[in-house]
C-alpha cells in the first residue's frame, strides 16, 4: 500500500507503455469516470496482452520522471505518523497479512488491473510482492524463509500476540534493504497515480507526492473513492484541455480535497489524511503548516458507536464497587 518539493522539471517516463498499449489485465472493480467511458469484454481480453514488464519498468524509473523529491516521500512514509519502520515482518493490524519495512506486503499475487479509462494512456502496475522484492534487488530465497517464520509465528502468537511482540523481533532485513522495498513501493504508486489521474503530469510537486502517497497507502482500494476520481479526472469543456489546471483553479481543488476530507479513511487516519489532503492545495507550498491547519479545522473524528461508548462505560465499575457505593447510600440514608 506518504516535504518541501524540488524544482526538478516533469517529463514522461520513457519506458511506459505507449497509448495504443492502454494497458493491462481486466479487474471487476472501474474507476467512475463519465457513463459514455466504457470498455467491452473483447477489449480487456486484446488489451491484457499488452501487460507492461513491471519490474523492467521500476527498475529503469529515474527521479526525474516525477516533479517532487522522492527521498523526502521516503523520509516522510519511514515516519510512524504514516507507515513506520519495522525491519521483520509483522502483521497487519486489520487483514493480518505480512508486512515488512515501511508496510511492504510480502504475499500479495499478481493482481490484474485494467484501465478504463481510453482518456489516459498509462497503465496500472500490479506485480507480485515477490516481483517487486526482485525489482528491488533481494534473494527470493529469503523472501521464502521470512514468509515461513512469519507464518510459524501467526500460529504460536495469533495476531493480537504477534503485533505485542513487534518491537523485540530480530531483524530480518538491513535498514538498506528496507528502503529499496520503499522506493520500489514508490515507484510503483507513481505509476498508478498516472493511471488514476490523467493530468499528473501537470501537477505541483506537492500534488504529484500527495497522489502518490495516497496510492501507496490505498493500492488497489482507491478504486473505492469514486468521486474523488471523478473529481480529479474532471474536463471543463469550454476550456482547452489543461487551461483549469494551468489556472491553479482553487474551486477544483477545493472539490477534491472535499471529497477525501469527508471520507471514513480521512476520519480513521486523521493526522496522516490531514497531511496528504493539504499537500493538494496549489498553495501547499508557500504555506505548508497553514495548509495542514486548515484541513485539521474541517476534517473531523470517526464517529464511535453509542454501544461501544457505553460498555466503556459500563467497563469501569465492577459489581464490587457497585455493592459498596450502595452500602455508603444506605448508611447515608439512615443518618
């Protein structure tokens, strides 16, 4: 499934499939985008044959491809406010499944995900983690014998028991280890961040990370916020493709901050969510701290359950100390 942005000018990558590649295996899930934007069966079926070399592709990405600095995404993905840093796998706190690093997935298949969208040229990257895990130079042998141990703990500890041991767990991998999954997870979701937006390239150095960090945390879910895709993906008809965005257009920004900003993840992950929105502002970078402060006064908690609430509640008074409040009313009453 994460700065001060450099000043290094966007080009695209040289080796993304071509247009008349759109793109890669069919997926049941679609991006919204305008009900005229349709892809027939036999078409999915043509078009998976043109399923990019994704390792080839991250291998050969050049920083220059993006406008941000990909080290400081780095940085800022390392911290625990977004991914932590963990050095042996452990696992998820909601599917269980293995993660390592800064949340590199360690079992994930290759996943087929195809573009819809005949508007945008880039195809989605959904390799394998063991392909990812080579494109970032590892032994798959050892890839394997993480996975065994990993799996031998799940069933001495069960979840809860493994993620109270995280923090004494011997390393498995090296710190350098580690950030080469990181930039390969990158790297990757800047390539789905293409794929799911097709002005990226025209993006601020702020936008261009906060997209990618929010593919890298989401992967393949963020097909879920279907009116932030239709948001960002939005045309203004009586403009010349791009003169909205060349504008700096604050009401379109404005729309697709709103649409995350009053989403479940932006209420479970408040503090992460607050970071990645405001980077979206076209002022972002002239004001960062007046950015994340603006989102922090509209962006509001999850909303606990009422029953939740009241068992906590509840929790705190046990029979005794009912019996003995009781008993001081009594003798209150009788004085």
């Amino acid at each position: 499934m994460p700065g001060t942005p450099s000043a290094v000018p966007a080009t695209a990558p040289t080796l993304v499939a071509p247009p008349s590649a759109l793109i890669a295996p069919s997926s049941a899930a679609a991006i919204q985008v305008p009900s005229t934007i349709s892809v027939s069966v036999a078409q999915e079926g043509a078009l998976s044959a043109a399923k990019p070399d994704a390792v080839s592709l991250i291998r050969d990405f050049n920083n220059s491809d993006v406008k941000f600095d990909v080290e400081r995404l780095m940085d800022i993905l390392r911290d625990k406010r977004h991914e932590g840093w963990v050095l042996a796998a452990y696992p998820d706190p909601k599917t269980a499944q293995p993660l390592i690093g800064a949340g590199f997935s360690l079992d994930l298949p290759e996943r087929a995900h195809i573009q819809r969208d005949p508007l945008n040229p880039y195809p989605f990257l959904e390799p394998s983690s063991a392909e990812l895990w080579e494109a970032a130079g590892l032994d798959p042998a050892r890839l394997d014998r993480i996975l065994a141990q990993f799996h031998e703990r799940m069933d001495a500890w069960d979840k809860k028991g493994f993620r109270r041991q995280i923090w004494s767990l011997d390393p498995q991998i090296t710190e350098d280890d580690a950030n080469a999954l990181l930039r390969v997870g990158i790297i990757q979701a800047i390539y789905n961040a293409r794929a799911y937006c097709r002005n990226f390239d025209r993006f601020s150095a702020s936008q261009q990370m906060a997209l990618s960090q929010l593919v890298y945390q989401m992967g393949i879910n963020l097909e879920e916020f279907s009116t932030f895709l239709s948001l960002i993906n939005r045309e203004n008809a009586t403009e010349p493709e791009g003169t909205r965005l060349a504008k700096v257009d604050a009401q379109y920004w404005h729309d697709v901050q709103l649409s995350l900003v009053q989403s479940q993840w932006a209420r479970l992950y408040r503090d992460r969510a607050k970071a990645v929105i405001a980077m979206l502002d076209p002022r972002y970078v002239d004001n960062p701290q007046g950015a994340e402060r603006s989102i922090g006064k509209v962006l509001r908690p999850a909303r606990r359950a009422r029953r939740h609430t009241a068992s906590i509640r509840q929790a705190g008074y046990s029979p005794r100390h009912h019996s003995a409040a009781h008993r001081r009313a009594a003798r209150a009453r009788k004085d």
